[in-house]
C-alpha cells in the first residue's frame, strides 16, 4: 500500500496535510510551521500496512519513497517537494 501526503500551505502561513489513499481521506492536521513537520507527523500517523508515500505539495507531486526514507531524510524531501512546485509553477505561468 502506498498512501498519498497530501500538503498545502494555509493563509496564515502554518500548514496542513491530509494522508489519502485511492482518493480516500486517512487522517490529516493542520496549523504545522513547515513541510518537513508535515512529513514527520504524518509518517508517525501511519500504521503497519503502507509501505511508502506519495508526496504532493499543493497539488504537484514531487516523489515517491518508502517509509524508512520519509523517517531518515525528512528535511531534504520536504526541500524536494517545494523546489519541485516552485519550478512547476515558474514554468507554468
């Protein structure tokens, strides 16, 4: 099972995850001070059953990883993720 984390930038400058699976919503928070915060708590949320994730960062998917590197590189996929979106966004405007 590969689930979906799902993380958005919020107004107020906190942000929010929502962890899917097949469109499905698992479980989510928001009101986190960055992506990486994201990624950590939303790793420790999931039980036995995923094997990885799909990162998405306000819509654009920047990766998929098995859940060991999610735990051990958090800080770096979370640069990935916002690096990624940047340039899509660059590129598409």
């Amino acid at each position: 099972m590969i689930v979906r984390f799902n993380i958005d930038r919020l107004g107020s400058g906190a942000y929010e995850y929502r962890v899917t699976y097949e469109g499905e919503a698992l479980f989510g928070d928001a009101g986190l001070d960055s992506i990486e915060a994201c990624i950590i708590a939303a790793t420790e949320g999931l039980g036995s059953d995923p094997v990885g994730a799909e990162i998405a960062y306000q819509g654009i998917i920047s990766g998929t990883y098995p859940l060991a590197t999610l735990a051990l590189a958090s800080a770096q996929i979370a640069e990935h993720a916002l690096n990624t979106t940047t340039a899509m966004e660059e590129v598409s405007s």
